[in-house]
C-alpha cells in the first residue's frame, strides 16, 4: 500500500483525488509490489483520502515519478479522518509494508469485533 502527503497540492487548490493521482516518486518496483491502493495523509499522517490504484504510468518529465489513476477505495473509507502508522520519515511518498501496514489493517473497527459487517 502507497501513502502520500497531499497537503501542498491541497493548498493550490486541488482536491484529494487530483492531489493523490499527480506524480509521485517511487521506483517501478514499488508500484508493482505495492501499488494496489494508495492512501491521501495530511499534518499529523491524518487520512484524507483512500484509492484503489486502477492505473499508473511513468510520467514523461522523468525524475522516477508515477501518475495514477484512482478510484476512491470504499474499503478503506473507515479510515478518513484516522491516523495513519506511517513508517518513519520526512518522505511526501511512503510505502505501508510489514508492521506498519499490519497496523493499518486491524485498525478497521469491523476487524476488532470480528462482526464481517459494512
């Protein structure tokens, strides 16, 4: 799972989706291991915004940076507002793997009472 720190786009007046889908730095490598979702963060890694990576593309200034298309992830919307277990880190662009993104998914309140429910 991809996270990024949307807060400067906002302030130009972007909306999250636009914010999130505009080009990021990560290898190729990353967006093909964890390129599936991707998690919009503001001050504090509070959540803003949750997609499902439907696309991605290089972007043609070069640099490393990936273009996605999203669509927002109705799974993940339990976690609006919520802070996010960010790994460690000034990086705009981040990768939930291992503990972090474990934490990340049992956080969901469905999972803590086991209910199954939406």
């Amino acid at each position: 799972m991809l996270a990024v720190d949307v807060r400067q786009a906002l302030r130009d007046g972007r909306t999250v989706e636009e914010s999130a889908a505009r080009a990021w730095r990560f290898s190729a490598r990353t967006v093909d291991q964890h390129g599936d979702f991707l998690l919009a963060f503001v001050d504090g890694g509070v959540c803003v915004g949750a997609f499902e990576i439907r696309g991605s593309r290089a972007d043609d200034g070069g640099g490393g940076k990936y273009l996605f298309d999203l669509a927002p992830a109705r799974r993940f919307r339990w976690a609006l507002g919520r802070r996010l277990p960010l790994p460690p880190g000034r990086n705009p662009a981040r990768i939930l793997t291992g503990q972090h993104l474990r934490e990340f998914l049992d956080a969901e309140p469905r999972r803590a009472f086991g209910t199954g429910q939406d």
